[in-house]
C-alpha cells in the first residue's frame, strides 16, 4: 500500500513529539526497539492519506525509524486516514507550509542537517 | 459564528521543528518556546501573551479539523469566541469589563493546539540553536 508513497514535509525533528505515543524517545531510539523486538512493527502505525492518485505518509519520524529498522513498506501497519477531516486538514498544512505539491516529496532530511 | 483573523505565521514549518514546544507560564505572562529549521541551520523564537485569564492545550489526536484549519502554523485571534463567552458568564458582573479577553489560537503539527485568552501578544525575537 505505501510502495511509492510519499511525504508531506520536507524535514523532520530527530525527537517524537512530547504529545504522541513516542514522547520522550527519539527516531533512533525507536528504531532500535524495533530491531531489538521490544517493539513490533505493528506498535508503531502509519497514517497516510490518498488525494487525488497521490500516497501520502502522515507519520515522518515514524516511517523513519521503521526505516532504520529495515522493515519494508510491505509489512509496515498501514492505516487510510483519507477522508477524516482532522487528518486531511493536517495534510493540507504540511504541504503548503512545505510548499509541496500533493505529489509530496521521496525524501526527507533532519533537521538541522544539510 | 466563531470567525478567525491571522495575527502571525511561524517563520518556518513547525514540521521542521527539533524540540517541540516549551510552554511557560509563571502567571500573568505566558510564552510559548518553538525552533525550526531554515536551510539547515535551526534556529528558536517564541509568542509572549500579556495580561494571560485563561489557556489551554490539546494535544494532537484530540484536535478537530477547524481547529487545525484555522491555526496551522499560524496564530489567530478568535472573534465571538465560545471559550470568551464562557470565560464572561462566569465573571461577576461588576468585573466583566476590568480584563481585555481575547481569544488566541496557533496549531503546532505534531503538538496540537494552543489557546490563550490574553489583552494581546508579541513576537520574541529570533536566536540562533534549538530550544533544547
């Protein structure tokens, strides 16, 4: 489902954020719960949304970490948040405070990196 | 109808922030702490609200989409505002008029929402490095 997915801003933060379900770890942390075990890829979901023929990921840091892990796309926990007007209206700001288009964008960088 | 007018708009996307939002408020005085990224390089400021009468945040999941839609990296003032209204009812009378209550709203993505009801607000000026 998320093959060729793409994302919605163009950096991110190396820290979840101190409100969601990683508060206090970071992306590296996470990743390497994932590869130790202690966490399961289905512990760590990806909300993503489909507009106009385009995938797009809700979840940077998340999708990073399950990245680092190695865990392929095929296998992450995938959930279609298209349509929740909550989830939409957050995508909607990512891209246009990203100036994407609602293409997104493959990659992404830390921030603070070049 | 509760309408909204743009007051700011954060520097850069708060997607590219590095150490989320640091809320402080020793009473009277409230400010909010972001960072963010431009070209590479990070960078912190903040929002002071005077004369603070009430403030709350909600965290991300719990936020509805006018919410998000209204204040999405950018703080807003609320007019004909429930919280206002509230805030006013339950006021003696005779102090109705003493505060100047207005209602302020700004979405941090990842965070959620801030609302302060305050006389009004500033931007602090802009340093270099993450909050953290």
């Amino acid at each position: 489902m998320l093959d060729g997915a793409n994302f919605a801003q163009k950096t991110f933060g190396k820290n979840f954020s101190s409100a969601g379900k990683f508060a206090g770890q970071s992306v590296d942390d996470v990743a390497a719960a994932l590869r130790s075990g202690s966490l399961k890829t289905s512990d760590v979901p990806i909300d993503y949304i489909t507009r106009n023929g385009n995938t797009l990921i809700l979840n940077t840091r998340s999708s990073q970490a399950l990245t680092q892990a190695g865990i392929p796309r095929s296998q992450w926990n995938a959930i279609n948040r298209t349509g929740n007007a909550a989830f939409e209206a957050r995508l909607t700001g990512q891209l246009g405070r990203n100036k994407l288009t609602e293409t997104g964008i493959s990659t992404v960088r830390q921030s603070g990196g070049n | 109808m509760q309408t909204t007018s743009e007051c700011f708009t954060l520097p850069e996307p708060s997607t590219s922030s590095v150490s989320g939002v640091r809320l402080e408020f020793p009473g009277g005085v409230l400010r909010l702490y972001f960072d963010y990224d431009r070209d590479g390089v990070i960078y912190n400021s903040g929002l002071l609200f005077k004369n603070v009468r009430a403030h709350r945040h909600t965290a991300e999941l719990h936020c509805v989409a006018w919410q998000i839609e209204k204040s999405y990296d950018r703080l807003v003032k609320i007019t004909d505002s429930k919280l206002v209204e509230e805030l006013l009812e339950s006021t003696v009378e005779d102090q109705r008029s003493s505060w100047v209550l207005n209602h302020y709203m700004i979405y941090f993505d990842s965070d959620g929402c801030y609302e302060v009801v305050a006389e009004d607000w500033k931007v602090l000026p802009e340093n270099q490095g993450s909050l953290n």
